[in-house]
C-alpha cells in the first residue's frame, strides 16, 4: 500500500481493469504475481470517483477488484494475507452480486462462491434476494468506512456515508443489519465531524441503537460501543455529569472485553486510554477517603493495555507511557514488581526519544532514578555516565544525579551487610514457606493432605510448621516432645535457652506472616478490639491471641542479625503456653470430638463438587441478603461477616485479588463494632490474617507447588516431580475419588455403620445448611452446629479404629509405582507450568517418568493463547469466517509449543493405513486445561498432527483414573438412558424434534430390545430417579452455565424440560453399573473461571466421571445441531458390535475414527470437528 496516494500512476483506468481481469478470468499463479497486484492498487485507488457534488462507488471497478481479491485468496489459501483478501472480495462482490443486473463472475469463483458464504443468485427468493441486496449495500458501505478511517480519506468516509444511509432506510427495521448499519453510520459520522449539538445527538442515537441490538461477538461490537464510550465521556466532562460518565465507563468496559484480534489495534488502545481516564476521573470525583482503589488498579491496566497496542506507533505509545508512569507514581508504597515497572515504563519512554530532542537529559535523570530505586544499579549507572548527564549537562541535573549515585552506595552497603546476616542466620530466601497454607486449606476442606500433614492440623502441628529447619539436636527433641505432649493435652517444658539457642539460627518463621505494616497495624488494632470483648480461656480468646502474637512477630522479624534470634525466642516462650491452651479451648468447644476430629469431619462432609458448591451458595445468598439489608444494621453486618468470610475462604484456596480486596472492604464495615463478640467476627479476624499474610508474600498452592516441581526437574528427579504434579492435580476431584471408595468399602464391611455415618452426614449437612447468612448464629444455633460436629467426629472415631477402614478419610499421596497400572494402556502426559520453566512430565507403565523441557512455552504467552481460545470458543462455530483462522492458530501454537515435542519424544509418529496407534491420556494443569491439546496440528505439514499419532484422552488426574479402571465390568447387553430436551421457558418446537430424532437414531443404530431403554421424562427429577438403571447414557440438549456470575465454582448444567441438571447433582449420585456417558451437548467440558482458579477439573462432564461412570464424551465448545447428530450416528454406528461384548467399550478410538471422518472432510474447518473429547479410563 505504500503507492496508495499515487495520484500520477502511468497506467490508466481502462488498461488497468483489462490485466486484473483477464487474471482472474481463469484460475492460476498470475494472481499472486507482484504486476497485477500492482494494477490492483491502481484501481483501489480509484475506486471511489466523483460526481457532481457526491463521491460514488465506481461500479467497474468494485466488480473487478472483488473478483480478484476473492480469486486470490481462493487460489492460495495459504498465503499470509489470505484472510484480509478473502474479506475484502466478499465485502465488494456481496455489494452488487444481489442486484437485478449484477455482473457475471468469472465461472470458477462462481463455482466457490459458498466456501465464503455467499450463496448464489438461484437459490433465493425475492425477499431474500432484496435482503441480500441491501446487506451487501451495507458490506460495501462497511468496507469503504473502514479503508476510509485507516487510510485518511475522506472521500471514501463521504461515499460510505451516502451508502449507509441509504442502506439504513431500506433494511428491515429490528434486524441485526439495520443496527450493523445504524453502527457504521455512527462511527462514519463521527468520523466526519459532527457540526452541532443535533449532530452529536444523532451519532449517539445511532451508536446507542447498535450497542443494544449488535451482539458482543459482533465484529463490529467493540469499536461501535468503544466509540459510544468515548463520546460519552466527552459529554460528561463538558456537562461535569457522573451519571453520563458512568454510562461511558461501561460502554468502554464493554469494548475492551468484547475486542477480538480483529479489533484496530490503535482504535483499541484509544479506548483502553479514555477508558483510564475516566476510571481516574470517576475516583477523584467521589474523594480520596471513600475511593475505591480497584478503580485505580482497573484504570493503570487499561494503560498497560493501550501500551502494549501502541508498540510500533511511536507517537501514541508515548502518550500511554507517560500516562502510565503518571499512573504509577501515584500508588503509595509501591512493591518491588511496581517499582520495575515504573523503571521499565521510563526506559521505553528513553528509547522513544531523540538524543538531541530537549527533554532528553531530563528523562535520562528520571529513568536512571527508577532504576536505582528499583535496585537495578548497574543500569542506572550506565545511564548516569552516559553523554545526556555529562560535563555539558545542566549543573542542576549533575547535582541530582551524584545523589542518586550516592544513594546506589548506600543501597550496595546495606545489601551486603543483609546478606551477611542472612547467611548468619541460615536462611534462604529462595526456599517458599510451607505450612499454614495447607492447614488453612484443610480446614476450609479444600486442601489434601497424607498423615503426616494431617498430623500438623492438630495443634501441636504448628510447632513443626514454626520448628522446620532446625540444626539443634537439642532442638529437635524438644520439637517432638513438645509436638506429642501437646497432643495429650500437655505443654512439655522447653528446654534451656542456651541449649535451644544455637538451633534458632536455622529457623525459617511463621509462613504467612503480614508484612505490610500498614495492614498489620489495622490488623493488630482490631485484634485488640475483640480481645477486650472475648470470653476469657474460650476458643475464641485463644484464637486472636496466636493471631496478635504472629502479627507482633511479624513486626519483630524486619529487623536483622541477634535481634531476630532474640525474636524467635521470645515468641515461642510465649507461643508454647498457647498452643496448650488452645488445645484445651478446643477439647472444651468440641467435647468428645478426638485429636484431628474438626479437620475429619469437613473432609468427610461432603464431596468436592458439595464444598465448592458450598463456597458459592455462600457467597450468593450472603450477598443477596446484603442488598436486603439498610444501612448501619446488625442484620447488614451479619451479612458483611459472612460474604467477607466466603471471600478470604476463596482467596486462601487459589483465588483472585478482587476477591480479596472485596473481603477486606466487608471485614472492615463488619468488625467496626465489635461491642457484641458474635463467634463469627473472631472467625472473620482470624481468616483475614491468614488471608492478608499469604497475600503479601503472593503465596498460592498451585505457584507454590509449581515452583517445587520446576525445581525438582531441574535436578533430574523426575519421580518427585510426578508426585507432586500429582498431590495438586485437582486435587478435591482426588479426594472425591478417595472418598467414594472408602464409603462403598464402609458400606460392603460394616452395613449398620455406614447407616450412621449417613446420618451424621446428613444431620451435619443440615446444620450447615440453616445458616442464616443475614444475621449472626443464636447460642442454640452454634450449639446445635457443634453438636453435630461431635457426633459425625465420633461415627468417623468409630469407622477409623477398624482395622479395614482405618484410613477412612485420608488420602494417601501415589507414589510413581501405585500410579503406574494408569499407564497400561498408553502413557499420561501432565505439565508443570511456572515462570522458570515448562516442562511436560510422562508417566509410562515401564521405566523411569520421562521428563520433556518446553522451551518454547512461555507463560506469558500460554495466558494470552488460553485468554484468546475462552473468547473464539463459544462464537467460531457460528462465525466460522471470523474465527476459524484463529483457532487454526490455537491448533497450530498448541502443536509447536506443546503437543508436538511430547510426541517426538514419546516416539509417537504418523501411522500408515491400518496401524492401531498408540493411546495418550493428557493430564493438563493450570492454563492449559480447557485448551484442546487433543486436536493440535500444523495444517500445512503433513503427519504433524496429534490425531494422525495418537488416541487421546483427558484425565483431571492419575487417582481418578485409577477408579475409572478398577470399576467393575458394566453388565451385557447394554442398558440406554436416551434423554433429550429443550432448554425450560426456551422451546424450539423445531430443536426439539431434532433432538428426539437424534436418541431415536442412537436406539436404533444400537439395535435395543424395550427392556434395554430406560425411559424417563426429560426433567431434573426423572433423569435422577433412573440414571441408576443405566450403563449407558446419552443426552441431546444445551450445557452451559447457570447465571451466577463470576463468583461460580460449579455452574456447569445440563438444560432440562423443567430446569437444570447440575454439576452437583450429577455428582451426587453413586452410580455401579454407569459404563459410558454421551454428552451431545455445547459447552460439557468447558471449565468455569472459578474451577480454573481454584486448579480444579470441575464440570458437569468430570462430574458424570465422579458419580461412576468410566467414560465421558462431551465437547469443549458449541457444535451445530447437524454437525453434534451426525457424530454421534457415526459414533453408535461403529460401536454398536461392541455393546454385545465382555469388554469395556472402545469409545477413545471409535471416537478418533469418527472425528477423523469429520476431519476429512473439512479438513480446515478445526471448529467443526475438534471439539468432540473422550474423557476416562
């Protein structure tokens, strides 16, 4: 394009026209030639003309560049701009292909015309043809606007405009084109300029009417309301209304999270940037005391975004980085990761800058400064002698730069003095603090752990958790001493401070600790408040006490050399004397109960679909009963405790950081008046120490862990490494897995038992589920919860003290050899994924685990690619021309990055015609779960693809696969449950039948007898009531999730007649005869945000897996109605030999077969066939 102004060119019209096409005329290599493409620019440049006092579309031309442009990238799918060309003829041919005398098109592209979604002339009717008409008046309006907008001419923007209007008063009022157009004519417009208030209110109206009626996953969605917003914006400054910001604000809220990577880059960085200043405006407008600071977190990420969109722009990236570095300068007590950021932010600032431009010693003296501040000396100091702060520099900037010259000595002296102490001492700063966090997980029920950790809960395991790393033989008997006396209910005395002195050194301290003292000190004031107000010796007493004694430690701990050996000492004389009375608060609070017996009976309350839907049923109805509540009440602060309390529980298991700024906002309006010691408030207290000392040190168990591996492969020990990818992998589904054994066990041992455990489950359950939420619990109320405890704790004490059930409970971590029967049938390929490296970790049945480095996988970039695949997902089927290119890129990244080293190392190559290949079930961890790993390939290699190498699986982990494989045979012949419905208040007469066709398909090609199908109504209550009966299963209906916002953890349903199937519904049942589960469904094996966050496989797929089924088939995004029906047919067709058979059914690779058919098919149509997985033993 860089001719495109060329007004001179020596060819002319006519002879221009006459090359291009004569060159599409026939299908060959003379459309990619550089001479045509050349003659093409021509008449791109001419395609607007004028007449008269109008510019107009030259008709000639449209018709010829359209042709071309479809030509070309029809005869060239693979070339790089094959895309924007395809869009380009399709835009230009749709603008007069539907006209009464359109132009005929060269044969061949005529014939193809459908491969881009035009279908011909022949095929419609009247209506339809004037529809198409007026949209492709709309297409070319459309193409001229955005060329117009790109390129600067206002010609074309004038042309658009006439095109549009027309267009608008002709399409069909309410239809998605008529608000398209109503978009595009606003944008125009503005464009133009609007010459007066009634102009500006028009483009408003204009864009208002589009934002409502224009679908997010529009192309056009994000600029039209991005505009809105930023117009809106506008106004409201003027007119100084907060109401009018607001609504920008969330216009422009809109945009950024609707763009797509179709989205103008600079038009995208424009909104995120107006969008921070709006963020910034509405912060300041409601004052410094009652501002919400996620507002200003929001706003420096919308600048951070506008700086990465603007790389290459020179002049507007510029802008964003100073914006941003102003932003930053602002936040107070910046931490070290903001403080590289400034530096970094005033270092591109620097390169951006002309050496001789006036500013630039001035910013040199900045940069460098951050970087000192920064503790990057030796980069400050290469600019502090560099030629902008030398001799001919100004004399005030010399003399500011020998300050922080001076400074950077100072920091290098303390620096090393820090090290020597810290060798001193016998620290390493590179080892993470473990502990606490998995206790608070255990006791929130969402951590696992063995018997040893499970010895750590009680509370002479907090010893251990301080002791760890002890050098004292002294030390270390006076550590199991202590551990056992505590445990009887003793407190050992501890021995000399002289014998116990030369240990301290190695000591690490108390994970977790607080370390901002801004918190610690609200931490510790409120803390006070409730001690002057608890029950002297209670529970509660006792509770924030240890808490006020770790926040005191904490403070004692900034200080270096004796003094913190000194502080070690003085806090375990006086954490020693508590722990002993907090064991005795606990045996007074939980008479009866045993040593371990609170942590017992959350494990074994529930399964981990029932705790995470616990965190959300919380969460939910706290906040419902808040926006219940008025102002300064008790009921309101009953509320605050506990939706804060929900919070902190969410952010300890791997949550967000809103999360816990928003907990930490309810804390403090719910502890402002503790006159009433409520025992919710001291548990809230309690939980928000935990919360805030794991927030400083950004500890979570997944990065934790993450680390831990990295480093163990580091080292070569692949086998630790296994166990510990293994101890994280979704780790409540493990425990549910355990679990479910140990009931079935209890059940077939001791019968009468296991009727009082149910009992005391379900007495415990009702307890918890009488919790008021909008008020605090009465005495009888708290009693009656405790009471309950007790009783389960002691059915768990009687389960335990038999020898066959004495691990009720308790998890026991896999070794690599337990593991190894998972890997019988093929390998398990899992993935450690941290900021030092990336590494895929394979368990085969034989041999060592095989360690296989990633190099190519950045984490950066796998957040970006699972980012961008979680928004294409659930549009590309329906906007295959917009979105298939980029999932073919998501394939082709999982392939290079991913996939494709594992494969070579496991030997795995492209079989021939009749080779049974080998199986794979993949184990993915953190980001890569829910990316589509099974269906990677190269699309321009052949043999470089996972499905011409492999079968694949998916397993959330190696336990649950385990159980799949040790389940009992399902019984011969096959016994079907068919269900299929319509969503409830949504009915299709037309979808539904065509779901009621699909089981009738499914039964016929399987050849059942009556007495084979179990029938149900297709509600909630009549699939529970018989899904028992089935081996079975398969459902034609929606999945998704139901609307519980971003808080959900289990929002996966199945849509029914009269409601949804959910999740924990599912999982809730105890399935024995359940074989195989088909889900022809969208969405089965989608996670939600929640789940993900929380490093859990958890959706109404694993949740079939859970309840005892062995395999699953589902599909990761919403297939069509044709495309879902015409695999399964496929599916029962060949497996249908297989039903009459003693062995387990063969759906991985009858499922492969199918989705291979498919594949050929379509073979660069990924979306319409690469969704389909097999998930189980």
């Amino acid at each position: 394009m860089r001719d495109f102004f060329v007004r001179d060119w020596p060819n002319d019209r006519d002879d221009a026209l006459r090359r291009v096409a004569a060159a599409v005329a026939v299908e060959s290599s003379a459309l990619q030639s550089a001479e045509i493409d050349e003659h093409a620019t021509y008449l791109l440049q001419h395609l607007v003309t004028q007449r008269g006092d109008t510019w107009q579309v030259d008709r000639d031309i449209a018709v010829t560049l359209g042709s071309f442009y479809l030509g070309r990238s029809l005869s060239a799918p693979g070339q790089p701009d094959t895309a924007v060309a395809r869009e380009q003829g399709r835009q230009l041919v749709k603008s007069f292909l539907y006209a009464a005398d359109a132009p005929d098109l060269p044969a061949w592209v005529t014939a193809r015309l459908g491969e881009v979604g035009l279908p011909p002339r022949e095929w419609l009717g009247e209506e339809d043809l004037s529809r198409e008409r007026w949209s492709g008046v709309l297409a070319l309006g459309g193409f001229l606007a955005s060329g117009g907008e790109s390129l600067g001419l206002a010609e074309w923007l004038m042309a658009s405009r006439d095109l549009l209007e027309t267009a608008y008063d002709q399409l069909v009022e309410g239809s998605l084109d008529k608000a398209v157009a109503a978009g595009r004519l606003g944008v125009v417009l503005a464009d133009l300029g609007a010459g007066s208030d009634d102009d500006l209110q028009r483009i408003l109206d204009l864009l208002e009417q589009a934002r409502s009626r224009v679908p997010a996953e529009h192309v056009d969605y994000p600029g039209v309301v991005g505009l809105l917003g930023r117009l809106l914006c506008q106004v409201a400054l003027a007119r100084r209304d907060l109401t009018t910001l607001d609504e920008a604000i969330a216009c422009l809220r809109e945009a950024v999270a609707a763009a797509t990577y179709l989205t103008v880059r600079p038009v995208l960085a424009m909104t995120y940037g107006v969008l921070s200043d709006a963020l910034m405006v509405r912060r300041g407008a409601v004052g410094q005391d009652d501002a919400d600071l996620t507002i200003e977190d929001e706003a420096i990420d919308a600048l951070r975004r506008a700086v990465d969109l603007t790389v290459g722009v020179p002049a507007a990236r510029r802008i964003y980085l100073d914006a941003l570095h102003q932003a930053l300068s602002l936040v107070p007590f910046p931490s070290t990761e903001l403080r590289d950021e400034m530096s970094d932010v005033l270092c591109a600032l620097l390169e951006l800058t002309e050496p001789d431009d006036a500013a630039y010693p001035e910013l040199t003296l900045r940069a460098a400064d951050a970087l000192a501040s920064a503790g990057r000396h030796d980069e400050a100091m290469a600019l502090l002698t560099g030629p902008a702060l030398g001799p001919d520099a100004d004399a005030d900037l010399r003399a500011r730069a020998d300050v922080v010259r001076g400074r950077m000595t100072n920091d290098r002296n303390l620096d090393e003095m820090t090290a020597q102490m810290t060798a001193l001492l016998g620290q390493d700063d590179d080892t993470p603090e473990q502990g606490l966090m998995q206790v608070m997980l255990e006791m929130l029920g969402l951590g696992q752990g063995d018997e040893e950790t499970r010895f750590a809960q009680d509370a002479g395991g907090m010893v251990q958790g301080f002791l760890a790393g002890s050098t004292s033989p002294a030390m270390d008997d006076f550590i199991t001493r202590t551990v056992h006396a505590i445990r009887a209910g003793e407190v050992s005395p501890a021995p000399p401070a002289d014998e116990l002195e030369p240990g301290l050194p190695g000591l690490p301290g108390l994970p977790g600790l607080v370390r901002d003292p801004q918190v610690r000190d609200e931490l510790k004031a409120t803390g006070q408040a409730l001690l002057e107000v608890a029950t002297p010796g209670s529970m509660e007493e006792v509770m924030v006490r240890s808490r006020l004694l770790a926040l005191d430690f904490a403070e004692r701990q900034s200080s270096t050399g004796q003094e913190d050996v000194a502080s070690k000492m003085r806090f375990l004389e006086e954490f020693l004397p508590l722990l002993g009375q907090m064991q005795d608060a606990l045996r007074t609070t939980y008479d009866g109960m045993g040593p371990g017996g609170l942590v017992l009976t959350v494990n074994a309350s529930g399964t981990a679909f029932d705790k995470l839907g616990l965190l959300d049923r919380y969460i939910a109805e706290s906040r419902k009963a808040l926006a219940r509540r008025g102002p300064s009440t008790e009921e309101r602060r009953a509320c605050l405790a506990h939706l804060a309390l929900a919070l902190f529980s969410r952010f300890l298991g791997g949550g967000r950081d809103d999360e816990y700024a928003e907990a930490v906002a309810h804390a403090r309006e719910a502890l402002t008046d503790v006159r009433v010691p409520h025992r919710e408030l001291f548990a809230l207290f309690s939980t928000w120490v935990l919360a805030a000392g794991f927030r400083g040190t950004g500890q979570h168990p997944t990065p934790a862990a993450a680390k831990t591996v990295a480093a163990q492969i580091a080292e070569g020990d692949a086998f630790s490494a296994l166990e510990e990818i293994e101890r994280n992998a979704s780790a409540m589904l493990g425990q549910d897995v355990a679990m479910r054994r140990d009931i079935a066990e209890m059940e077939a041992i001791d019968p009468e038992l296991h009727r009082e455990y149910v009992e005391a489950v379900r007495l415990h359950r009702k307890q918890l589920a009488t919790d008021p939420y909008s008020r605090f619990l009465t005495s009888t109320e708290e009693k009656a919860q405790i009471d309950a405890q007790i009783r389960m704790a002691k059915v768990i004490q009687r389960v335990r003290a038999s020898d066959e059930l004495s691990r009720f409970v308790t998890e026991v971590p896999l070794s690599v050899d337990a593991m190894r029967p998972a890997a019988r049938d093929g390998a398990v390929v899992t993935f450690n994924l941290s900021e030092l490296r990336c590494d895929a970790v394979v368990l085969r049945h034989e041999g060592d685990p095989l360690i296989v480095s990633l190099p190519e996988l950045r984490l950066d970039d796998l957040r970006e690619t699972a980012a961008r695949f979680r928004v294409l997902a659930p549009r590309v089927v329906s906007a295959p021309s917009l979105y298939g290119k980029l999932m073919r890129d998501t394939l082709t990244w999982l392939w290079d990055k991913v996939v494709g080293p594992v494969l070579d190392d496991l030997g795995h190559r492209s079989g021939g015609a009749g080779t049974s290949l080998p199986r794979v079930w993949w184990m993915p961890t953190g980001l890569l779960q829910g990316l589509p790993l099974h269906a990677a390939e190269r699309f321009d290699e052949v043999g470089a693809a996972a499905l011409d190498r492999v079968v694949s699986s998916y397993t959330p982990n190696v336990r649950t696969l385990l159980h799949g494989l040790s389940l009992p045979q399902a019984q011969r012949p096959v016994r079907l449950l068919p269900v299929a419905a319509t969503r409830n208040g949504h009915h299709d007469e037309r979808e539904l039948q065509n779901f009621l066709e699909e089981v009738a398909e499914v039964e016929a090609l399987l050849r059942l007898g009556p007495e084979q199908v179990v029938r149900c109504d297709a509600t909630v209550e009549g699939v529970l009531e018989v899904i028992d009966q089935a081996s079975l299963a398969h459902f034609a209906c929606h999945a998704g999730a139901v609307d519980n916002g971003a808080d959900s953890l289990v929002d996966s349903v199945l849509f029914l007649a009269n409601g949804e199937l959910t999740a924990r519904d599912v999982a809730d049942r105890r399935l024995s005869l359940g074989e195989l589960a088909y889900l022809s469904v969208c969405d089965a094996a989608v996670l939600s945000d929640g789940a993900t966050a929380m490093g859990e496989v958890v959706h109404i797929g694993s949740a079939f897996q859970a309840a005892g089924f062995r395999q699953t088939i589902s599909t990761m995004w919403p297939l069509l109605n044709q495309t879902a029906r015409e695999a399964s047919s496929a599916f029962y067709a060949e497996m249908e030999p297989h039903t009459v058979v003693d062995a387990p059914l063969p759906a991985a690779r009858v499922l492969h077969d199918v989705v291979q058919e498919l594949r050929r098919a379509n073979p660069l149509r990924a979306e319409s066939w690469a969704g389909l997985v097999h998930s189980g033993a």
